[in-house]
C-alpha cells in the first residue's frame, strides 16, 4: 500500500475563487475577489476585525449564501452542485453563541442527534443514542447530561454541547466563527485546548474564524488576514506571526492579549 499523499500534495477540500459578496444597498462590497483553499489535514484561522468579511467568507463557505461572482468548490466540485447531504456531513460549523444556537426546549441528546436525524444518517435510534453519547464523552462531558437542558449548563459546556452537535456527523471539516469569543477567559482556553485535542485526534480539518491571532496560532498552522472584504496577507502562521508583511497584520499582533495560563477553572 502507498503511503498517504502530504497534506501540501492535496487538492484542496473545500475552496473559493475571486468571491466577491455585494449586498443591496451597501456602496462597499463586503468580499472583494478573495481566494482561500482549505487543505485536508491542514487547519486554516481568518483573521480580521469586525467588518473585515470573514463570516462572509464563512457563510459563503458553508453554501448558506451565494458569492455575487466566483465559486465556492468543495471536493473538487463546484458547491451549487456538490451542496448535497454528502456535503452537509462532511462539513460542519460551531457558531459564537452557545445561547443562541440551541434550542432550549430540546434536550441535550435530542440537540447532538439532530444532525443525525436531518441526514438520515447514524442508523436506528438506539445507533443514535449510542453515538450521542459517544461524541458527549468526547467533548469532556457525561452521557447521562443528555437528558439535562441547555439552561442548566454554564456557557463553556453549553459550547462543548454545541461541538458535539457538530461531532454527531463525523464531518471532514469543522468550520468555526468566533468560537471562544462569548467566554469567560478561563474558559477559552479549556475550549481551545478541547479544539486542539478533537483536531489530533480526529484527523479534523479546522477552519477558524477569530479577530485574535493568539487563539489561531494555537491551533492553526495557516493564516489569512482579512480588511475591508480583501486578504491583505497570508501564509505560515508561524511565519506571519514573526513577520508581518502588512501594516493591519502587524497592528493585529500588537493588540494581542496576553492569556493568563494559571485560569483552568471551567466557570
């Protein structure tokens, strides 16, 4: 058998193509020809503040909206042909705010199973009830708390719970818009450290949003900076972490807080 091909070998598993996003009414477009290729294996942040265009990117990205000009591709297929169940499986999203993002009147299993039910997929209930509980033990909580509600979590689980959901599938990709953003600071870093161990261990392909370049060096080996709808800069995180080519890059690093390594408390 051969050996598997590099990641730098790989086609691109999900991609995008001088995508422009021009919304009604709005003088400025909020994409403007950008180009973005996401690896299998190789875990991608973008980066930018508010309005630079990256959860436009993410949405686009996702097939919840349609680029004004250029073309999303997933697997090699353009995304208006390949937005299909399979595609749906394979690429999964976490969004910013737990809070909002699950229902409060659904139990937690009946949450991390919902996936499995809209895509027929996961085999008979008691298949389902297996796999809800093996993607809430991966996340670092009990298969019992699926019987609990949202509501009685702290926000830090209620964002595990929300992983989970996007686990149940056992997608390629994870993509993922301000994860950490909406925590307590000691619990930001349990949440990366959760992200990090699921993306080794799974063999996940993660593709991060974030206005801090901190949390993307910890988990992204690859960088793309975002202003005002364009990629002023890209490449080795490490890289662009030491040196910043752009003006905006090297100001995003200046304004990097310092996580305190000492909060492990989950709140």
């Amino acid at each position: 058998m051969s050996e598997p091909m590099p990641a730098e070998g790989r086609e691109p598993i999900l991609s995008g193509h001088q995508l422009t996003r021009q919304f009604a009414g709005r003088s400025h477009r909020a994409l403007d020809g950008v180009d973005v290729a996401v690896r299998p294996g190789v875990s991608l942040g973008i980066v930018g503040e508010s309005g630079a265009g990256k959860s436009t990117l993410l949405r686009l990205l996702l097939g919840v909206d349609r680029p004004t000009s250029g073309e999303v591709r997933f697997a090699g297929q353009p995304l208006d042909r390949a937005r299909s169940r399979e595609f749906r499986r394979q690429v999964q999203v976490v969004f910013q705010d737990p809070r909002s993002s699950l229902n409060p009147r659904m139990s937690v299993a009946s949450i991390v199973a919902e996936p499995l039910r809209s895509l027929r997929i996961g085999g008979d209930r008691a298949a389902r009830s297996a796999r809800v509980a093996e993607v809430l033990t991966a996340v670092g909580l009990r298969p019992e708390d699926g019987r609990r509600y949202p509501h009685e979590f702290s926000g830090g689980q209620r964002q595990r719970i929300a992983i989970a959901r996007a686990l149940a599938p056992a997608p390629r990709v994870l993509l993922a818009d301000e994860p950490v953003s909406a925590l307590d600071v000691s619990v930001r870093l349990q949440i990366i450290d959760l992200l990090r161990d699921l993306v080794d261990r799974l063999g996940l392909t993660l593709v991060l949003v974030s206005h801090d370049l901190a949390i993307v060096s910890q988990l992204c080996p690859e960088v793309l900076v975002m202003r005002h709808g364009r990629v002023v800069e890209r490449g080795a995180t490490a890289d662009v972490l030491t040196r910043p080519v752009d003006g905006y890059t090297r100001a995003l690093l200046a304004a990097i807080p310092q996580l305190p390594t000492d909060l492990v408390e989950e709140q």
